[in-house]
C-alpha cells in the first residue's frame, strides 16, 4: 500500500487495508470505481487516505460524501484523531449548521444534501480530484441525484475526475453498469458477529419486546448495546421503561437525528470506566459509525421511511420491515471493536423474505426540489442525466406542477427570476418559496427562522403551535439554536437580496409591498384560547381602526406562503379541520390552536382517516382572501337536494376543498336544471312522482302488450324510466324546482310523448281500459294483477256472453274473476264457455239459495245480462 510516509506510521491495520492497492492501482488507469466492503472493514476511513498520494491528485481535495450529518461529523472526527489533529486541518468537514475547513484540508468529509449544491454551483468541481459517494446503499434523494450531476459533469467538464462509490451492502453490479466502473469487494471483516432469534409476538408493541430483548441482553453478555427502533417515540417509551427497571452501572443514551449535538455526541462516546451503555437507536446508527464499547446489536427489525403522497403534496411516515441490506448493516455494528452478538427481533425464517434492499428515496420522495434543481443544471428532462432509478413519472408530472404554481418554473420548465432566487437558498422550493415571499414583504428574518424550524426536527420543541416553538428558538442559548438562527439570518440576507431590497433594513414601508399591502394581523404572540372564537360566534373586541390598520404578516400567513393548500378551516367540531386538500386532520381539544376558526398548516401525520397536525399557525379569514386570492374560485352550484326532493342553489366561495362562505339563490327556470330535478327524482324512484291511477293503468297497458307483442311497444317500467328520465320527462318540467311542484298535467304531457297517438290508438283497440259488459256496464281492467290483465264483475252482468273476451288481437284472454250480487269472488276463470257448460250448474245451486232475488238461469250464455236483483215478488 502506498501511503504519504508521514500517514504510514499512524495508521493501524484494518481489513481493507488487504484491498487498497488494487483500489489505487484501478483508479490510476479508470475514472470510476465500486468498492464493496462489509461494516467494520474500515472503508469510510482507509480508502481517502489511500488516495492522498495518488499521482492523479495533484495536490486537489478529495470529497467524502456521508449520508448524515452525525455520520459525517463522526467520520471527520475519526480520521483527524487518527492523523492527530483536529477537524478542519488535513481532514475538514462540510454541512448545514457546521462548516470546518482550511487551507489544509485535503480531505472533505461533506454531507449528500451539501454536495448537491456544491456541484450545481460548481459543476466542473475545481481543485476537487475525487468524490467518494460513502454507504451508497442507502440510496438518498442526495446521493442519486449527486451521483447523476457528478457523471454528467465527468462526461462533459471534467474528464479526469475520479467517482467512487462504496458500501457494504451494494447492488454492486447495478451501480457498476451505471458508473461503467470496475467492482473491487473486500471479504474481511473485523470481528465474527453472533446471530441470535428471538421471534416477536405480532401482537405486542415493539417497546415491550425490545425492553425484555435488552434486558435480556444485559444478563447473557458483556458490553454496551446498541438497540434499533424505528423512530423517536418508541426510542423515548423504550427509554423510560428501562429507567423505571432501574438499571445499575447502565447508562442510556438516545440517538436520533433531532437530539442536540451534545446528547449524540454523549450517545457515540466511550463509555466511564465499569459502566455499561444502552444506545437506543434509529436507522441513523446504521452506517458510517463506530459507537465505542458496542458489541451487542439488538435489531426490532423495523424502519420509518417517508413516503410522499403526490395527490395531496404530502408526505408521511411509514414503519415497515427493514431490508437485507439494512439488518445485516445493523448486525455488523456489533463487530466493530470486538466479537459481538446480534439478537434479532424476528424468527430466522423471516429473514428470507425481508426486501432486498430499501426501496431508493427517488422513488417515494417530493421531487419539487430536483425539478429545480435540475432547470438550473439545464436538464428539464430528468432523461437526459444517468440514474440507477430515474424519477417516477407522476411524482416528477406533481412537481413540476408545484414548482409551476409558486412561480419557479416557466411553461416551458425554464428557471423564472422568482425560481432562481428560490434555488439559491438551500431550502425545498415551499419553503425556500415562503422565505422569498417573506422578504418581499419586510418579513425576511421571521419567515426564514420559520424556514429552520420546519427544515430541522427539534428546534423550538415539539408544540404544534409555530409561533410557540419559533419563541422558544430565539430564546434558546444551546448551540445548535444559535447556530440555526444566524444560518436563518443568512438565508434572510441572501432572500433580501434577492427581492432588491436593502438588507441592513429589517422592514419597509408596508404598503410599497405586492402581498404585504393586501394582508393584516391581529397579534403574533401571547395568543390565547379564548382569542379564537368558534367559527360561528361572533367576533368582538376589535374596533374599526384596528380592522384597517396595516401591520406585518402573521405567523400563520408567513406558513401559508408555503403550504397554500394547506390552508384549513375548522368542521365546527372542535379540533376538526378540513384542508383546501381536501385531507381531514385534527388537534388534540386541549390544544388552543384546536379552537382558531382557519390554520395554516404545516406538518400533518398519519394516515387520511386518523390524520394530526403536528405544526401549524392560526390565521384569519381576510389573510386567506389575501394570500389564497388567485386560488379562490367562486361557484354559482344548483344540487338536487334529496331530502327536501328539491332543487337547491347556492352561491360559495370555495378554496380547494373549504369552503369559505356561501348563501341561497333562487332556482332559474333552464332545461340543465330541468335535467337536475328529473335525475334528482329518480334516484328517489319514479314510484315517487304523482302518477293519477289513470296514468299508472296507461304505464300497465303498455307493459302488458310489450309482453305480448315484443319490443316495439316503448319500456315503461320504474327501472327503465329512471334511467331516460332526462329524455321523456325533463323537457317537460322546465321551471318546476322540486317534486312537490310536478302536476299529473306534466306526466300526462311526457306520456303522450312517449307514447305517441298512433301508439295510442292501438293501445285502446288492443289493450283497452275499460271492458262493458253485455249488461252495458265499463269496467276499468287490471293490467298489473299477476296473471295478467283481470275484469272482476258480477256473474249477471256476462249473461248471454257466449265467447271469451281477448285482448292483444286475440293472443292473451282476459282473466275473468267473476262475483256474487255481493262483490264477493265466486270462480276466476280464462273459459268463460267452459265454465258456463261445466262448474256453472253447482255454483248456481249455491248462489240460488244465497241469493234469490238476483237470476240464475240454467243456460247463461242465451239469459239477458243484468245489473238489477228482480222486484220483490218474482
């Protein structure tokens, strides 16, 4: 191995030291190169140091990229203590919040995100010989997007430039393809790692079993233990059920990407002489990391990941079950220093089926950022550029939509001056957009500092309120907090700047201002419960002047800037609100923003039906007219309202999904809402409408030759009419506004339209609606009895009728119910001839005796028909 002499004597043996010489001889003649190599191998450290004598150098800086910034930090750390020196002399280190480079740097340790920008403001990377894309598994939106810019710059600008990338569970052969690199893998490792399954109740919660494996742990091994949960809530349950065991000689620590730097640093540090340390981590610890005295890894085997949900511009957590590639990360944390153990919250067989790898963030992530950022490198087409993965289709179709809406991108997907003053802030385009809106309005400073609360977790705490946790930001005297403000400042300058504004001035006349002079506020702080008012009590308090009187942005407009279609107001119930997404979120009741009547929101979690908000801003309804006016649409809707079975129309005022204010209208006579009522009134039934029985014995004639006689007669049933409601009824119903208002004259007029008067004609002939009788009596017919068309009448009244009635030119008889003197059946019969030659001789016994004022003759086919009893004394 081939090292500067004054590194040589430093450096103690690693397992990839057994690789670097074929890595240094691979570079020397190719650009690019794949290492793969397991944890613990000494990878991070080894391979830059490897390099710093390379001839192809010359004398330029070698850029370490980390996924996280603890990681990066810790990494720069290692190899300045390895060297003797602090970081920022050989070794120096480069993301947001921190910075520490010099003159001597020839080693940067530089977070994705950095990088990034570094080479969008630098494309040919001068006095850069090479980037060495660190834990390239894990597959950031950073890392693919870095990666993809690198490759174009090399093809382009910088053909000398050398392309790394590394981990220790890489696609390698994928990634190789992409870079049309050599793969070089490294096999050893530093300590054997012992694998231990310990299987998991489905049903119990992953604190209770992590708290038994760790203290489990405690008793079966020696050594501090790593643990790996999938978020900051089960960290701090977990964290608190091994405080209440009241654990002797036993230090737990936490590890998450929001801690202060000082509670990370405690977290990855050695360990007092004869104490133990529980670290409980999240996927942060994954990679890149060394945590001294670690020889036991207890993996849940879960992860949270971000998944953007490109219909509302949202993103969530989802915990899921880790990949291959992360669980065998995370085991090989625990052979860093020495032979360690692995307990594993699942059963071995569980392993097989895990994923191979995470899915890539490109693929699940907000893309708004990249289109940006991409229209700056001058790539409007993601196609252009090399990616392992390239952008989805949709998500990328969102984005550039969005960026579009906040005035970044032209039609044409070209930078505008409001998008290039937003891509110069290291912010994602809402943000960076809220800043630059902010800045227009004399507002730089509150909206940038906003900007850093939103952008990094754990400032300020964790009140949903923003204005609570911005106050507490700028009270704050840690470090980081400090360290954020004065970043925030910077980005207030840069913003100022941009918008032509004098930037040693914190604010400006108000009313020369495009937004500033169409918005007003109440007050900012000391808010209380009782200043949000129910959205249907009145306001009060607030007199004229103060109505009109201009003041500085609130809270909650400078939020709106940024999420515009986050803009909420409340359900009545309180705590409920609805966005102008159309997402449904809530607020704890005991939360005073729960009472405001309108939120600008920022932050929501959970799934749609179980949604939360998690940060947000109380505004009011004139801020909205003024941030949302462009957004706002105005709606003159006429509904068919079922429960009144009437037309309704109402005018609305309408912001995405909330509505904002409406009132009643009356219903204009037009055939559209002719066409509204009768599909209204169908869906309630057509057995609704006020048919006469007249009307409904037409609608059985028809049906009954339809059966008869086949498709030419028109299809009059409930079901059929509903469906052409819209044909037969509604020209008819022009003006009417509910079904109360429909007259029988109006069905009367649809009916002789649908059944026309040549129809007509052959429906009295064929199927009529009254019979008369030989006695010169009509009788309606019963066209809807169930064995077809019915005469019930008296016996007397058919007297001499030798043939049987038919109708339908013969084809169907009429059913005869035939009735006694009173009305009561006494024979149904389809063969009138038949009855009167047969079962006619005893029914006329019987009736004789019951009935004999009234005749029965022996033979009634040739007897006179009569409607009248004889006179007393025949």
């Amino acid at each position: 191995m081939r090292l500067a002499p004054s590194l040589t004597q430093l450096l103690s043996p690693l397992p990839i030291d057994e690789a670097l010489p074929a890595i240094r001889a691979a570079l020397e003649t190719a650009l690019n190169l794949v290492i793969v190599a397991p944890p613990g191998a000494g990878k991070t450290t080894r391979a830059p140091f490897a390099l710093l004598d390379a001839d192809w150098r010359k004398g330029r800086k070698l850029i370490l990229l980390e996924p996280r910034r603890l990681a990066a930090r810790a990494a720069a750390s290692r190899m300045a203590a390895t060297l003797g020196e602090s970081v920022g002399e050989t070794v120096g280190l480069r993301m947001r919040l921190e910075s520490k480079v010099s003159g001597k740097t020839r080693v940067e340790v530089v977070t994705e995100g950095v990088f990034a920008r570094m080479i969008l403001d630098d494309p040919s990377l001068e006095g850069v010989a090479a980037v060495l894309f660190d834990e390239y598994h894990e597959r950031s939106l950073d890392a693919d997007f870095g990666l993809a810019l690198a490759l174009d710059a090399q093809g382009a600008l910088r053909d000398d430039l050398r392309l790394i990338a590394m981990s220790a569970t890489l696609d390698g052969a994928r990634v190789a393809a992409l870079m049309d690199a050599k793969t070089i893998t490294s096999e050893g490792r530093a300590y054997d790692v012992e694998t231990r399954y310990l299987g998991r109740d489905a049903n119990a919660r992953i604190e209770e079993a992590m708290t038994r494996a760790i203290l489990r742990a405690l008793r079966e091994e020696k050594g501090s233990i790593l643990a790996f949960l999938p978020g900051q809530g089960e960290i701090m349950r977990v964290a608190s059920r091994l405080h209440e065991a009241r654990l002797e000689g036993v230090d737990v620590a936490p590890l998450y990407g929001a801690l202060e730097r000082g509670e990370q640093d405690r977290a990855i540090s050695p360990s007092p002489p004869g104490r133990r340390k529980i670290v409980l981590a999240t996927s942060i610890a994954e990679t890149s990391l060394t945590i001294e005295g670690v020889r036991i890894v207890i993996d849940s085997g879960l992860a949270r990941v971000q998944r953007f949900e490109p219909g509302l511009g949202l993103s969530r957590l989802e915990t899921q079950r880790a990949a291959r590639a992360s669980v065998d990360q995370r085991r090989g944390r625990a052979g860093r220093t020495e032979p360690g153990v692995c307990y594993r919250l699942w059963d071995e067989p569980q392993t097989a089926s895990l994923p191979a790898f995470a899915a890539p963030e490109i693929l699940a992530a907000d893309l708004s950022g990249l289109a940006l950022d991409l229209a700056h490198w001058g790539a409007r087409d993601p196609a252009s550029l090399k990616w392992l993965d390239p952008p989805p289709a949709p998500a990328w179709k969102e984005a550039v939509a969005l960026d579009r809406d906040l005035g970044a991108l032209d039609e044409d997907g070209r930078l505008t001056d409001t998008g290039a003053a937003m891509r110069a802030l290291p912010l994602a385009p809402r943000l960076a957009h809220m800043v630059v809106e902010a800045a227009r309005c004399g507002e730089a400073a509150r909206g940038a500092q906003f900007a850093m609360l939103l952008s990094e977790r754990g400032l300020g705490g964790s009140d949903a309120d923003l204005t609570h946790r911005l106050e507490r930001l700028q009270g704050d005297r840690a470090k980081r907090a400090r360290d954020a403000l004065r970043l925030a400042a910077q980005w207030a300058k840069q913003a100022q700047a941009a918008a032509g504004m004098d930037i040693t001035s914190s604010t400006s006349s108000f009313e020369t201002k495009p937004m500033a002079s169409r918005l007003r506020m109440r007050s900012r702080t000391g808010r209380r419960e009782e200043e949000f008012p129910h959205p249907e009590e009145p306001r009060s308090g607030v007199s004229k002047d103060e109505e009109t009187r201009p003041s500085p942005l609130s809270d909650g407009a400078l939020i709106a800037l940024a999420y515009p279609d986050r803009l909420a107001k409340s359900r009545g119930a309180r705590g409920e609100f609805l966005m102008a997404n159309g997402r449904a979120a809530t607020l704890p009741l005991e939360d005073p923003l729960a009472r405001a009547p309108f939120l600008a929101v920022a932050e929501v979690a959970g799934v749609a039906a179980q949604a939360r908000i998690l940060a947000a801003c109380a505004l009011d309804a004139e801020e909205i007219e003024a941030i949302a006016a462009k957004r706002i649409e105005t709606r003159d809707e006429t509904i068919f309202d079922p429960a009144n079975a009437a037309l309704r129309r109402r005018a609305f005022r309408r912001l995405g999904a909330i509505r904002l204010s409406e009132r009643n209208l009356s219903i204009e006579p037009s055939e559209e809402n002719a066409r509204l009522l009768a599909r209204g009134v169908a869906s309630l039934g057509a057995s609704r409408l006020p048919w006469t029985k007249a009307q409904i014995q037409l609608r059985d004639r028809v049906a009954f030759l339809r059966r008869a006689e086949g498709d030419e007669w028109p299809d009059v049933s409930d079901a059929a009419l509903a469906e052409s409601v819209e044909d037969w009824l509604a020209p008819f119903i022009v003006g009417r506004a509910s079904l109360a208002e429909i007259a029988p004259d109006d069905l009367d007029a649809a009916l002789a339209q649908l059944i026309p008067y040549d129809m007509r004609r052959r429906l009295d002939e064929e199927a009529p609606a009254f019979f008369e009788t030989p006695a010169g009596a009509r009788h309606a017919l019963d066209y809807a009895a169930e064995n077809g068309p019915l005469l019930s009448v008296r016996v007397q009244e058919l007297y001499g009728l030798s043939r049987h009635p038919t109708l339908a030119r013969g084809r169907a008889p009429l059913t005869l119910e035939l009735l006694s003197p009173a009305h009561r059946p006494i024979q149904t019969t389809r063969d009138l001839p038949s009855f009167w030659a047969g079962s006619w001789s005893e029914v006329k016994k019987e009736m004789k005796g019951r009935y004999p004022r009234h005749p029965w003759p022996d033979d009634p086919a040739a007897a006179q028909p009569t409607t009248r009893a004889k006179p007393r004394g025949q």
